[in-house]
C-alpha cells in the first residue's frame, strides 16, 4: 500500500529522511507547489490531491503544515489512515502565537520580502521556535520561496477544522510550535522539539511500523 507523505512548511523530504518506514508499503513524497497568486486553500489543496491515486487503498502521514494538508486532503480522497507528526487536529489546538495572528491578521499585512533570503529575520524566528539547540535547522528548509512561505503562514493562522477523532496524532513534548498542552495526542515524543522526526528517529520510526501494519 502506498503512504503518501506531505513534509513541514518550507520543508523536503530531508526531514524525515532518517525514519525507516514499513518495507511492505511505498512512500511516496507529496512536493510543496508554489501557490497561485491569490489562490485560495481549496483550490490550493485540489491541486495537491490530483498527486494521490485513489483507485487503492492508501494511507495519508504529514508533518507540521503537511499535517494540516493531509487532513484537507483526507475530505477529498479518503485515506485509509491519517497520521499527523507536530501537528494539529483542529483550530482549537492552535498556539497563542497562531491565534495572535489570526486575530492581528499580521500574516497578511507583512511583507513577502519579510520571507525571502536577503532577511535572516524568518529564519532566526524559525530555529528559535523549532528547535533552538540545533544550529543545522536550516538545512531542513528548502522551499524558500518568499510568496509560498507567506502564504503558507496566513493558511496556517486562518485554518479552520473541526478534529476527526479517527486521525493519529504524534507530538514531541517540547515543541513549541504546536504545544502538546493544547492537544491530546495518541502517541508523546519525549523530549521531542517540532523537529522530532529527525532528531528522534528511531522512536518515531517504531510508532510509525506498529501503526502502518
């Protein structure tokens, strides 16, 4: 059975490069497409689904932003399991950073050049809200676009969703992206920060082989 599986905001496969996954299923990587101008969510992840063969059966894995996505993507091919890694459920769990700004609307009123390279302002932002200890953060981040990283931001700040109780959700206990104080997650990552895929692989491997049966 294929796994079909959509990475972090800004993010490739590098970080998850390091999970060992069930060798009786195939992965397959969903890549981030630069947003349309102006193109909203909907048509965003309509676009994403044509990626997904819905003839067979499937399971649906997403990390961080790529949580959220494949929750979209499971209303309009359902998956046979959803597994969410640093991620949300619903818009009840979001952060009061997330909800600042949806409430500020500051996503949107900022700049694209606030996103792009020639500032170190979002990146800096980044490493201290991912994982602050690692000096290497940035090598997970491939997708620079300025236009699609603000878009994404606004996405992620206006979600709205209600929690489907059927999907699995993995946290570390030290992100603070997406506090698990907010959450009730069917499986904890201790010492976890977001970016636990990576740095505590092997664990998260072993959940995802006992539940990808």
């Amino acid at each position: 059975m294929k796994i079909y599986v959509v990475s972090g905001l800004g993010a490739d496969f590098k970080v998850l490069e390091k999970l060992k996954f069930p060798e009786q299923h195939e992965i397959v990587f969903i890549d981030w497409m630069i947003p349309s101008v102006n193109e909203n969510f909907a048509d965003y992840v309509g676009r994403m689904a044509e990626k997904i063969d819905a003839a067979e059966p499937f399971y649906l894995l997403g990390y961080s932003f790529g949580g959220i996505i494949v929750q979209e993507l499971n209303k309009l091919k359902p998956a046979e399991k959803v597994v969410i890694m640093g991620s949300i459920k619903s818009d009840k769990e979001k952060s009061r950073l997330i909800r600042a700004g949806e409430i500020t609307r500051l996503p949107k009123i900022m700049p694209v050049s606030f996103f792009s390279d020639r500032t170190t302002t979002f990146y800096s932002v980044v490493r201290k809200m991912f994982d602050p200890k690692n000096p290497r953060i940035t090598q997970y981040f491939r997708v620079r676009d300025p236009y699609y990283l603000k878009w994404s931001v606004e996405r992620i700040s206006e979600w709205k969703f209600e929690e489907n109780p059927n999907v699995i959700q993995i946290l570390g206990d030290r992100d603070i992206v997406f506090p698990i104080k907010n959450s009730k997650p069917n499986y904890v990552i201790k010492g976890g920060t977001h970016l636990f895929p990576a740095t505590k692989y092997r664990e998260v491997s072993n959940l995802l082989n006992d539940i990808f049966v």
